[in-house]
C-alpha cells in the first residue's frame, strides 16, 4: 500500500511514470515545467514504458509498500553520506542512469548533465546512444572536477570490431567503468509509441558515439543494434579486453547474479531498463533482495528505476544496494531548467536522503539495513 494522496510532502504524479507513483513537490514541478516545454513525441519517448506500462508504475509503486523503522537515539549531527563504487567515489549513495538523446531535452544536452553531476560529486553513466561523444563529455564534467567520475554504457554489438572500438573511445576518454546493458536482446514494444510515434531524431542530434565505427563510412553513423545472441562468452571476451570495472546492468534473477560474479565482473545493477523493456517483468526493488543475497558480498550491486524520493534511496540501502541510479528525474530537470534543474534534482534527493537517514538514527549508508524494512500494512518484516 503507498501513501495516501493527503500525505504531506509528496504529491501523486498524474501521467508520467505509469500513473499514480508519489514523488517529491521539486521534482514534480520539474517534470510538470519539462512537460511544458518538450514536444509531446519527445516527451513520451522519455516517460513511456514497454507494453502496457505496468511494470513502469510498479517500479515506484514497490517502494510505496515498503516503510523502515527508525532506530532512536543513536544518531550524529553530521551523516557522511559517500560511498565507494567501482572505478569511483561518489559523494552521495545516488547515481545518473543511462538514457539516450538528452540534446532533445536541451541544446546542451550531455555536456550539461555531466557538468551538473560532476558539481554533485557523484557518477554519470553516459549511454552508448549520447547525443554528445564520450570524449565530450568526460571532458565537460572535467571542467567542474578534474576527479569527476563518468562510465560508459555499452551494448555488445554483433561486430566485436565494432565493440572494440567503443570501448577503446571510452577508455581513451577517461571512463573510469563499463555499465553493460545486457536486458535487451530484442527492442522493446511500447505503448506511447503508437500514439506519439518516435522514429526520426531532428537533423542536428544523433547517436554520436556510434559515429566513425569499424565497417561504415567515414563519418557516417551505425545503428545500436540488439542481439539475442549475446552470451556469457561475450562477456568474458570484453573482460579479456579491459582493465576497468564492469557491471551488468538488467539483472533481475538471482542465478544471473551468480554467473556474473563467476564471470569476474565487478558490479551488477538491478534493473528492468526503467520498465521500458519488458512488462511482465519484476519491479527492480521486489527483485533487489535475492540479487543482494545471491552476491554475499562479492562483488558491488546497485539498483535503478522507480527512485523518485530521498525515502526511496534509504530503502534500497536497506534492501542492500550500495547505491541508486535515477534516469527521468534527471532528463525532467534538463528539460525544464538544463545544468540547474539537473543540480536541483540531484540536490533534492540528497537532502532527502540525508534527512531519511537522520530520521533512522543513521551516522552512515551502514545503519541502514534490512531489519529496518517493513511491508506496509502488515507489519511483516522483508
């Protein structure tokens, strides 16, 4: 059961994220201001989901059935709320997901996002499908911190030349990580698309890091290309071939959890693509806890999707994330105000997030654990 549509604080979102999820005054106003200005194309390509858009509002919605105790008397005046991830030191247990094309939410698009998240001191995974190269945009968000940690979203394309390549472009940039996307083995079907159909970007924005590649033109584009042939070997291929940390990000199933500590990967992210690839699949927080008890420990294991609250950050560290990524709050505040409105989500969510463990009778990310978890209404522990 989630908050009642009284409850002080937090506001119901009328059509975005599936309907009927609660999220911050700030972050609300932000998206209401992108709705505004986007063009509605535009805007469902960022907001939609796959199929019927049921997973898409079940990812916030299981954040609202679960509630933490608060230990008392224990606490600090002052929370450190930093972490230690994989290729970074984030200032603040929240990190930037991957989504494409941010240009279509604002002129400045990536540059600005990196600039923001770096001001932050926090990580930006930047997608494979930027509208600004990786070069760009590791050199944008060093302009703000020469430290400033940025990872590298990656689809393995059928061509390993192809992949090869990318990887070499990421590294060359400075990219401290490799988030793998490896939930997409086919494009996902999505209901907006049928109503607002996206099938062309404008003339001046495109995917810029697949620019120049092995096998095309110079200067031509390539196609990001799904697979269902991708496998385990692949992995261990890419793992051969770089240095830096890899995390796989689509994980839902325990036993892939698994496999992915077995294959040397450093991290792996609880994701179902921000209910954008599959409808029947689990919203990321139901399927976070046997990820986390699967793993034991071994390697790092972060969660995204339906984090619209600094309460909601706090549960997943509870649930035992070390970490979680947002994606459409972000593009929300690009859209409405560029690098501000990016600095005023992240900003919001770590004042949240601060408040949330102070009220935990929490000094760090450690006191939050899963005795604190409660399924609301029944009282039972996770």
């Amino acid at each position: 059961m989630g908050q009642g549509e009284g409850a002080p604080g937090v506001v119901a979102g009328e059509d975005s994220d599936g309907g009927g999820w609660r999220v911050t005054p700030a972050l609300e106003q932000l998206r209401r201001r992108a709705k505004d200005v986007l063009d509605p194309v535009h805007y469902d390509y960022f907001a939609g989901g796959a199929g019927e858009e049921v997973v898409l509002g079940e990812n916030p919605r299981a954040y609202d059935r679960l509630a933490l105790r608060p230990r008392i008397l224990r606490g600090s005046a002052k929370r450190d709320l930093s972490v230690e991830l994989p290729g970074a030191r984030a200032s603040m247990p929240v990190f930037v997901s991957p989504t494409a094309f941010h240009k279509l939410a604002h002129p400045d698009g990536e540059l600005a996002t990196a600039r923001a998240v770096a001001a932050a001191g926090t990580v930006l995974v930047s997608s494979m499908a930027a509208s600004v190269p990786i070069a760009e945009v590791t050199a944008a968000a060093r302009e703000v911190d020469r430290d400033a940690a940025v990872w590298f979203q990656l689809y393995l394309q059928n061509s390993r030349e192809v992949t090869a390549c990318l990887v070499r472009r990421a590294e060359e940039a400075g990219c401290s990580a490799f988030v793998v996307t490896v939930d997409s083995p086919v494009f996902a079907r999505r209901a907006r698309e049928r109503t607002h159909p996206f099938s062309d970007l404008p003339a001046h924005i495109a995917a810029e890091n697949m620019r120049d590649l092995p096998g095309s033109e110079p200067g031509a584009l390539r196609d990001v290309e799904m697979s269902p042939e991708v496998s385990w070997e692949y992995v261990a291929w890419l793992r051969e071939r770089t240095s830096l940390p890899i995390l796989l990000k689509g994980v839902l199933h325990p036993d892939d959890a698994v496999l992915a500590v077995d294959a040397g990967v450093d991290g792996v992210l609880v994701s179902n693509h921000g209910g954008r690839q599959f409808d029947a699949a689990p919203a990321a927080a139901e399927a976070l806890p046997s990820i986390v008890d699967a793993v034991d420990g071994r390697i790092a294991v972060l969660v995204d999707g339906g984090v619209r609250r600094g309460g909601d950050v706090a549960k997943a560290l509870a649930l035992g994330a070390r970490a979680v990524g947002v994606g459409r709050p972000v593009l929300w505040g690009l859209a409405a105000d560029g690098e501000n409105g990016v600095r005023e989500v992240l900003e919001a969510l770590r004042a949240e997030f601060d408040h949330a463990l102070t009220l935990c009778g929490g000094r760090g990310l450690a006191d939050l654990t899963r005795d604190l978890v409660v399924v609301r209404g029944s009282g039972a522990a996770w």
